[in-house]
C-alpha cells in the first residue's frame, strides 16, 4: 500500500499476534483451544512459526503471511546466510498452499533482506515483519472505512433496525494484525453505534464461524445468530439477510474469488435473491500473476477434520468425537472459487473496487507491474 503507515487504535481486548518491540519473538492466540479457552503461545523459531500455520495455531491469509513473515526473521536470526534464507523460505511457503498473503510476505522480506550483508539481514527482516503487520492494522481500518457506508445505507433503510449481515469463516482480528478485513465494516458500524446483527456461518469442518467469529462479537457486544452453513440460502431467500460480507484468500486478476469453503454456495444464493454479496480483502490477496480462479491451488486437508469434531462436554471437558462410522472416506477442500459475476464489489483500501481486471488494474496497478515478482 502506498503512502505513510497509520497506526489506528482498536478497543478489542485481544490480538491474534504480538511482537514487543526489540523481542526476538512473537506471541499469538492459538486459535484451536477457542472459544473455550485463551491458550497465548510465544513463537521464537523458523520451525515453531512453520508449524503454528501448518497446524492452524493461526490461520486467516493477513495474519499468516504475517507469521510467515516473522519465522523468516526468526531463521536469519539462526543464520543469515543465502542457502538458510532459501531453505527458511520454503519451510515456510510450504505450510499452506492457498493463502498468497504467505508468499508475498516472504518474497516481501527476502527482497529486503537479499541484498544486505549477512549481518544486517535479520534486523531488516524483523523490521520489514514489523512493517507488514502495521500495514495490515492500517488497512484492516480502511477496509472499515469504505465498506461503513454499504451498512449506514442500509440501516437508514431500514430507518434505523438492525442490519443483518451473513458471514462465512472468521475474518475478525483473528485472522489479521488488526480488526480484521469483512468485520472491519461491521466492527466500525458498531462502534458508530449502527444497530448491526451478524448471523454467523458455522463454517464447517473446522468451525472458523462456531468458535471463532462468535468469539469475536461477543468479547465486543455485537449481536449475533450462529446458523448452519446449510442454512444460509434459506435465510436469504426468507429476507433474513440485507447483506453478505466474506473476506478472500487469493483473488485473481480477473476478480474471481477464493475464500473458505462454503463462500460460493452463498454466492450463488444472494445472487438467486437479489442480495449484495462483497467481498473484504487488503490488496496483499491480489494475485495479479493468476488469470483466474481456476488456477489458484485449493489446499485438501486431512479427512479427520470431517469425521471428527471438537468441543466441550456437559462436564467442562474438551472432547473429540466421532461422526461417522469407522472406515468412513472424507473429501475436504479448504477453499473454493467465487467467481466474479456473482461479486458485487471488493472492499479495499483503496476503495470498493468492481471485481474485473480493469478495475483492479486501475486500483493496483503497482501489484500488476510486480506480479512476476510474488514467489
Ligand atoms: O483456513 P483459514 O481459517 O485460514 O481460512 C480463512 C479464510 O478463508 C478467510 O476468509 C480469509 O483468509 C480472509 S481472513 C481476513
């Protein structure tokens, strides 16, 4: 993002991910003990941070290319010499395939660093960490800004009732530096004192929605409805819905989107009822070098993410149980492709952008000039 880093004040409680300044660590939220517990974990080394994203410790495209960012620093920290950072680089690259925040973040570190003396390598590199995470806060408030105006629209409207806004996945400060990228909106609206009321798509397998999002609104006072992934296009076609809001881990050059699984089923109903569909992303998740969404790599995960669920007992207890019988096969992609004819605008910081390549040229054409340059 052009221009001076803003650095924007957020009441929340909490943050995905903290590095004290001159720390040669970061400390972030394992997001798996959520909503259960508050489980905090410092992360002090390349393998540690590979892990953390690998097994979803963290998770959300900002926040992980954040995280990636820092175990970079962390290994030029072991050793600042040309074949570690290659070999750090690929570690990391290699944690999830989907999210290209992650190997932007690397290539925007080692571009930095690639050129210093060994011995100057690692202060750049946590400095440039430092950087993105910044950026990311001050784009998570524009985000905020220009998606205000959709949720105020509709609020006056509705002469003051409570916007209903259908999410999908966790897309809060959970899954970036700051306050997140399509909560961004609703969290501003919110503190504006603009009646919002988010239904909350459970997000199955891994519940990003269920115990994540409704964490979120909850530690800030925001009312919400948690809903079945099923039954989100029922809601919509009720006119339980005025406005979809998802966030995106990779958007190609011609607009098409990919975000959590489950995003392209809600687009196809708002569009069947007529309901704004937007998508929240920092320009970060642009892949201009990408001409659609069909290129982009889906990451599959392990089947016992479908045949298992976690949570807590009537006791207190964490448990994991079964859901289906012994021998069970599972099929479980972690992201699908909204294309772009059912997006009706993207939300960026620099404004809410038509999702085609025009546009989005238009708006970036620095990640257009650079797109070779991510990987
Ligand atoms: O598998 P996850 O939890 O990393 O997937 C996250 C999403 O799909 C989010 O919607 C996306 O990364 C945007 S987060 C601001």
């Amino acid at each position: 993002m052009e221009g001076p880093v803003t650095h924007v004040a957020d009441a929340a409680p909490y943050r995905a991910l903290l590095h004290p300044p001159g720390a040669r660590w970061i400390d972030v939220i394992d997001q798996r003990a959520l909503p259960h517990a508050r489980v905090d974990v410092r992360i002090d080394n390349v393998a540690d941070a590979a892990r953390a994203i690998r097994e979803m410790w963290v998770r959300g495209a900002p926040l992980i290319g954040a995280v990636g960012a820092y175990g970079l620093a962390m290994a030029l920290d072991d050793d600042p010499n040309d074949a570690a950072l290659a070999r750090a680089f690929s570690t990391l690259d290699a944690t999830r395939p989907t999210a290209v925040n992650l190997r932007w973040a690397l290539a925007r570190v080692r571009d930095r660093v690639a050129p210093l003396h060994d011995a100057l390598r690692a202060a750049a590199a946590w400095d440039e960490a430092d950087r993105i995470a910044a950026e990311d806060v001050a784009i998570n408030y524009a985000i905020g800004r220009h998606g205000l105006p959709l949720l105020r629209a509709i609020a006056a409207r509705k002469h003051g009732g409570a916007v209903n806004v259908l999410t999908h996945c966790n897309t809060g400060a959970l899954a970036t530096c700051g306050f997140g990228t399509a909560t961004a909106p609703i969290f501003l609206a919110h503190a504006q004192g603009i009646a919002v009321h988010v239904l909350v798509s459970e997000t199955r397998p891994r519940l990003q929605g269920a115990n994540l999002t409704t964490w979120e609104m909850r530690e800030r006072g925001i009312a919400h409805t948690l809903v079945a992934d099923s039954a989100a296009a029922t809601l919509m076609r009720g006119g339980d819905v005025d406005i979809v809001l998802v966030g995106a881990d990779r958007v190609t050059r011609n607009g098409d989107v990919c975000n959590k699984i489950g995003t392209y089923p809600k687009a196809l109903a708002a569009r069947d009822n007529d309901i704004a569909f937007y998508v929240a992303l920092p320009s970060p998740t642009l892949d201009a070098t990408l001409a659609s969404g069909d290129d982009v790599p889906i990451e599959m995960r392990s089947d016992d993410e479908l045949l298992w669920i976690g949570g807590r007992d009537e006791h207190g207890d964490i448990r994991r149980v079964r859901i289906a019988p012994e021998g069970t096969r599972a099929n479980n992609p972690a992201f699908d492709v909204t294309p772009a004819r059912l997006v009706s605008g993207l939300i960026t910081e620099a404004g809410i952008v038509e999702a085609s390549e025009a546009a989005l040229r238009a708006a970036f054409a620095g990640h257009f000039r650079r797109g070779a340059a991510i990987g």
